[in-house]
C-alpha cells in the first residue's frame, strides 16, 4: 500500500486539459502543490498538458510508473487495467463510475477489476472514488481538492477515509478551517480491493497518523475490521467513525430471540464498544471530538468540573452531564475553602461553580478560579460556560487561554451568544488550540466519548487474550452436528447435549416416549417436574401447547402427556417428536438469555440479556462480536439496565456473574467452532447466588 501514499511516480491514465475535469485536476494540483515524483500524462490526444509531455499509452512511458489513476470510462477501465499490469505498475486509483453502484453490469465489471487487481499484485482504490490525498509529500491524487491546506494549527494530526468522496472532502474542509490538519484523505469509493480496514490498518502503523477517521455506509469483510480495530487499540490510536444506516427498511427475520434481538446497527454498535471505536453522531461532534483529542489529554475518570457565570447554566449543564454519563465532581476541603475567598458571600464554593455577575468587573476571578479547579485532584475534565454580550472576547478570556492548554487535562469551552459576536471568539479559542463548540450536547456527548475511549485503552494494556478454552468432547459435538443437514432445527434435548459437551450446565431431564415412562423419570428426578414437547419442528413450544409445570402427581403427569401429544398433533400434524422431555423444576435464580447468532458483516456474535417472558418487550440486551476476551464478557453482563437485579437488589445476593462470564465465554468458542450453527438460543438461564452457578433451562440451535 506505500505505493498508493508514496508513489515515486504517477500515471494519468484518460489525462485532460480541462483544470477540473478529473482527468486534468490532479495533474494541475500535483504541480501546484510540489509533488517531487515523475508526472505522465496519458492520452492520444495530446502531445503535452500544462507542460508536461503526453503519452500516447501507459507502456509508453520509459520509466517505471508506481501509482496509475484511471480517469476515463468504466468500459474502458479494464483495457487500462490490462495495461497497468503489463507495465507492472503498484498501485492504481480508479476514479471511474459505473460499476457496483448501477447494478448487475456493473458488478459484473467491478469483479473483473477486483480479479485482475489481484492476479497482477496490484493494490488498487476504488472505483467511483475521489482519491487519496497526502499532505505529507504534496501528493493530491484526486479531483475534489486542489489545494492542501494551509493555515494549520494541529499539523500531521488525523487521517480520513470516506465510502462517500464528497462526505470526505466536506469533513477535510471544516476540521482545516478549525485548524486541524489531515495526513491523509481517502475516499475509498466501492473497495472493489483494498478495503476500508485496509486503510486503518495503514494508518495504524503509519508514525504521521495520531488518530483516524472515517464515514461509514457499510462493511464487506467484518473479520478484516475486527482486526484492524484491534491494532488501533493496542496501538492507542483512536478511531472516531460516523457512521450511517442506523434504521434499516427491514429488519432480518430470525427463528430465536437471539437472531432477532441481534439487528445489524446493535451489532455495529456493540462492535465499537467493544474494540474502543468512538462512534460520532454528527459531523459537529466528530469536530468536538477530534478538537479534544489535538489537546493531547485524555480523562483520567468521569467526573467533570463545571465553570458558569450563571446558577441556572450551570444546573442546565449539570442535568446534560449526568445524561451523557459523566459524573459533576465533588470539589475537595481545600479547593472549597480557597474559592470561598475569591467567590462572593452568598455563592457556596461547590460544583457547578457560579461566578456570577462578578466576573464583569473582578478581571481575575475567571482566571484564578479555573487554575484552582482545574488543579483539584477530584477533577478530570472541565467544562468552561464563556457568554459573548459584545464582539470580541474580555480580557479574562486571553488570560486563562494559556492557562486550559497546558492543563493536563481536556477542557472545553461552551461558547454562548449572538451569531456574529460569538463568531471571534470561537476563532479565537481554536487557534490557540483551546476546543470550542457553541452545542452543550455535543459538549458533554463528546466529553463522555472521550471517558469511555480513555477507560477502554487503559484496560487494553491489561486485557487477556482471546478465551480459549479446552473442550474434551468438541470431536464428539462434531460427530454429531453431522447428523444435520442446513436449516434443520434441533429439539431442546439435542441442544442441551451439545451445551454439556461445552461445559454448561443444564436443568436434569430425561426424554419419556409414553405417559408411564414420564411417571418413573419424574419419580427418578423428584417432583414437582415440567413436561415439553421434545421436536425439531416446533421451536417454540408454549405456542403449541406443549409445556406443563409444577406437576406433582402421577396422575398430573399422564393427564399432561397425552394433552401435550393432542395439542402439538393439531398444531402441526406433521411434525417429527422424539418424544417428551420431563424435567426438574427450577426454583429462585433470576432468569436471562445468552445466545450466538451470526451477523451477514462480523460473522458470529455472542448476546446476554434478561430473559424469560419479558426479553422480547423489554430488549435489555448486550452484543459483542466472537471471539470474546474475559473482559468483553464482563462488558456484556454489566451494561444491561437489569445488571442491578444481578449484583444484589434490595439485600439480595449477588447473582454468580463469574458463571455467568464462563458461560459467555463458551458460548463464544462454541460461535467459533462450529460455523455451521446459525443460532443458539438459551433462553431461560437461571442464574444463582454467588457460587451457585447456573442452569440451561431451555435452550434452541439452528443450523445455517
């Protein structure tokens, strides 16, 4: 990939004359803006362009070409391909459209051009792209920006790439306006080849690069992403994405809970929580984001220091605070006592700090009490409330400018007022690389991403590696996933052996075929016992009348089996039964869902929430992309609302969440193991006190 970012040569393959044809552009920027490397023109219609000598092919050229960008149509692109191959070239930019994106033609020509690009080792971006840019060695490699920027503040600090080129250059144009200067600009088009991982890995290891960006509509290779994200992490490179398709047209039917809770925006999601990814909502937040993080200091902790010159703001900012998870910090005896004295009588000294109306006439009120809160070890963050009443900023505000950039700590300044007199000051901050925004939401939102961001990193250094762990009977799980063909269901009885081969526990049962044997199994495990249907063709058994709890007397247990045999024959007729399965009845616990379900993108995905009636209503649910580390699982189990219920409401035992990480952990490896099982759905899972473990009460697998 050097190749495409440092090429020593460029081709133009479809060069014009035309300054802002794609064609014509590149080869007007690239000499503008003091690209070193050999420029050639292509095209038969020309003998030179601004000066420079046209080919007539690319195997005309004497040298060698290391980057071709293709600029003429998309049937002509596979000729120039061709060439570019003959001539060894290493790399190609293929701005042409008319490919994946028109439909089944196009596709049709977008995979020859993938095949091609591969056969020839030729590492290609594109088609229907904008280009890559790199301010690092003037290479403008595209036709949407002419010139790099200029009046930069943050130099060398991110990277973008864009599934939309226009989306890219926006974002290129207003985080240059803020000053923040780019490395590189990718707009990665249809990655036809290379693909938007490929370029965050690039950027990974890239010594330039300190964070990355991008838009994102959608990924083709989830398990490329996945590892890219994990190098970003352990490299402490943060990712910042937007991306976009949260609410789908349709949602996927699936068979089990498990499938249908896993949407595809819940698993990008859980995705980027998982591997740290800070997932921008808007292009003003990413800004905010992006402008925090070119202040070089991470939050230590959540909790945040609020400075306002008005009582009610400062509520207002306390309320969006606690909304976006930070925590408003409790100020130490020394910092209280030391602002007493600065503040007036009636203000108390706590946080959110109101300065009043004295702020107008006192000149180093602002100051010298943003340097107490900002030293208060209680402090991780500060946010400064700056109202504009007239144009052009007070004399407190220059003063503390220097004071918040060498805080060692983010801060961020809320900018309030009229359009026009707010429009100085913003600068004004920004060029003295103080983050500004005039949003409270984007303020605390921001803030809160870069906490979260903060705590995952931190952990990373500590984090295990991958759960793997030994599974004795895994050879005799896989003779028996053999027994089934693509779309069967299995029934519970066959679920729950393939769980026990891995280690989970499940509810004591054993399948009766008449009514009699249903009495001796119930008499062998002790009553009270539940009755169900045992059938690969009726997944969900309380529709079918085939459950029956709490049965206590022989007579109880016959009169259910042949009522279950009745209901479930004129449910569905045909069905297959192996029989009725009685089981022990499970008493106290709390009940959750844990399952695997396969995701079209990252392939299989591990999900824990509540469970029994309420976990189709309610949705509490966690997601994480297999395989899961320990601290993934513990993730999962500690983000849901219900987490309370488990570690000990009202005096309440904590739940045995360590049975319940080993669970998710298994289930993961069980993900991994076998990509035949679609889903696995158990749902419920009781879960007991601390060091009571757990038990499958019911559990269902698909297989793909």
């Amino acid at each position: 990939m050097n190749y495409l970012f440092y090429p020593r040569s460029i081709a133009i393959i479809g060069a014009s004359a035309n300054p802002v044809k794609p064609g014509g552009m590149p080869l007007v920027s690239l000499v503008d803006n003091g690209y070193t490397g050999d420029i050639y023109p292509v095209s038969p219609k020309y003998k030179d362009i601004f000066g420079l000598k046209c080919y007539p092919s690319l195997v005309d050229i004497p040298g060698e070409v290391d980057l071709a960008i293709i600029a003429v149509s998309a049937q002509l692109v596979q000729k120039a391909l061709h060439e570019c191959s003959a001539k060894k070239v290493k790399a190609v930019i293929v701005f042409s459209s008319g490919f994946a994106e028109v439909g089944v033609s196009g596709i049709k020509l977008q995979e020859d051009m993938a095949k091609l690009a591969q056969e020839s080792n030729i590492a290609l971006c594109g088609p229907n792209c904008l280009g890559i840019f790199n301010t690092q060695n003037a290479m403008t490699a595209g036709f949407s920006i002419s010139e790099l920027p200029k009046k930069i503040i943050v130099p060398n600090f991110y990277g973008f790439i864009s599934q939309s080129g226009g989306f890219g250059a926006i974002m290129q144009a207003i985080a240059s306006e803020r000053g923040i200067g780019f490395t590189y600009l990718i707009s990665s088009g249809n990655e036809a080849d290379l693909q938007f991982a490929d370029y965050i890995a690039y950027m990974v290891e890239d010594a330039n690069t300190k964070v990355i960006g991008g838009y994102v509509e959608g990924i083709k290779d989830g398990r490329k992403l996945f590892q890219a994200a994990e190098m970003a992490l352990r490299a402490k490179k943060p990712v910042i994405l937007i991306k976009t398709g949260r609410h789908p047209a349709a949602a996927r039917a699936a068979s089990s809970h498990t499938g249908a809770l896993a949407g595809s925006d819940r698993v990008y999601s859980s995705f980027f929580e998982q591997k740290g990814i800070i997932r921008a909502e808007s292009v003003e937040e990413f800004i905010t984001i992006l402008s925090l993080l070119a202040g070089g200091n991470l939050p230590r902790g959540n909790k945040v220091g609020i400075i306002v010159g008005s009582g009610g703001n400062g509520v207002l900012l306390a309320d969006k605070c606690a909304e976006s998870g930070l925590d408003v910090a409790a100020l130490t005896i020394d910092t209280q006592t030391a602002l007493s004295k600065l503040l007036p009588s009636f203000v108390t000294p706590a946080n959110p700090i109101d300065l009043t109306s004295q702020i107008l006439t006192d000149t180093t009120l602002l100051r010298e009490t943003t340097d107490l809160v900002i030293k208060d070890p209680g402090v991780d963050m500060l946010i400064i409330l700056h109202i504009v009443t007239v144009k052009g900023w007070s004399q407190p505000t220059r003063e503390i400018v220097d004071l918040l950039a060498h805080s060692g700590k983010p801060v961020l300044v809320l900018v309030w007022g009229s359009d026009e007199a707010t429009v100085e000051d913003l600068r004004f901050f920004r060029e003295h690389r103080v983050p500004a925004t005039r949003e409270i939401d984007y303020a605390t939102r921001s803030l809160a991403a870069l906490v979260k961001y903060s705590l995952k990193v931190n952990s990373c250094v500590n984090q295990s590696k991958i759960a793997f762990t030994p599974v004795p009977e895994r050879e005799k799980t896989a003779l028996l996933l053999k027994n089934y063909k693509p779309g069967d269901n299995l029934s519970e009885s066959q679920s729950k052996e393939i769980l026990r081969s891995y280690g989970i526990q499940t509810t004591r049962e054993s399948l009766a075929v008449d009514a009699e044997d249903a009495v001796r199994v119930a008499a062998n495990l002790g009553c009270p016992v539940a009755l169900k249907i045992d059938s690969p063709d009726i997944p969900h058994k309380t529709e079918a009348g085939g459950v029956r709890l709490n049965l206590e007397t022989p007579g109880e247990i016959k009169k259910a089996y042949r009522d279950i045999i009745h209901n479930v024959i004129n449910y569905h007729p045909n069905a297959s039964i192996n029989g009725i399965l009685v089981q022990e009845m499970l008493t106290g616990g709390v009940e959750v869902i844990a399952g695997i379900s396969r995701d079209p993108v990252f392939g299989p995905t591990v999900l824990f929430g509540l469970g029994g009636i309420f976990v189709e209503a309610l949705e509490d649910v966690s997601l994480r992309v297999a395989p899961l580390k320990v601290e993934d699982a513990r993730e999962m189990i500690s983000e849901i609302k219900g987490f309370r219920v488990l570690s000990g409401l009202r005096g309440k035992p904590s739940a045995d969440l360590e049975a319940i990480t080993n669970v998710l952990l298994k289930l993961s490896q069980i993900a991994i193991d076998f990509p035949q099982i679609a889903e696995l759905d158990i749902n419920p899972l009781f879960v007991y006190a601390k060091g009571r473990g757990i038990r499958a009460a019911d559990a269902l697998i698909t297989i793909r």
